[in-house]
C-alpha cells in the first residue's frame, strides 16, 4: 500500500504523460481520492458567509460587511445572501498585507 507521502513524491517526479497512464491506471483500480464532501467546489473556492469572513479577518460582522457593501472586498451575491469567495479574500488579505491600494 502507497501512502501519501509516497504519492506525493510519485506524482512531483511525473511528467503529464505519465501522470494521464497513472489516472487512468487508479480510475481502473477503483482509486478514490478523499475531498471536502461539504462543498463541489475545491476548498480555496469555497463561498464564505460574512460571519465566517469576520472571523478570518479578526474584525465585526458589521465591518466584514461594510467592506463587501463598499465594493472593498469582492462579494457573490446567492439570492439574497451575500457571500466571499475563499480565494478572493485571501488575495484581498494578500493585497492590503502588502501595503497595496
């Protein structure tokens, strides 16, 4: 049995070619890789809610939204819920750590 450390070390020393033979070798073998079932999307993707925005960034609920109402910070709007793409606020934190603006 490979563990993950091994998998890693495989897949960093593979060129694609051989990358796509193995897929399709563990696709044949019935090789499931574990994910976040909470979400389809790939968890740097996933949509934050506000609350969760706030404490990521260590501030109030309220200026957490006072920054998406702004347009400061990128927001998605889902019905009328208003949520933050992970990566687009790392990117955002990124940004502002570094002095931009």
């Amino acid at each position: 049995m490979i563990d993950r450390d091994q998998l890693e070390a495989a897949v960093a020393q593979a060129d694609p070619p051989e990358l796509l033979q193995l897929a399709g070798e563990l696709q044949g073998r019935a090789f499931r890789l574990t994910w976040d079932r909470t979400t389809e999307a790939p968890v740097e993707d996933a949509l934050l809610t506000m609350p969760e925005v706030a404490k990521r960034l260590g501030c109030s609920e309220d200026h957490a939204r006072t920054l998406g109402r702004t347009g400061e910070l990128p927001t998605v709007q889902v019905g009328r819920f208003v949520r933050v793409r992970a990566s687009a606020l790392e990117r955002w934190i990124r940004t502002n750590e570094a002095g931009g603006r």
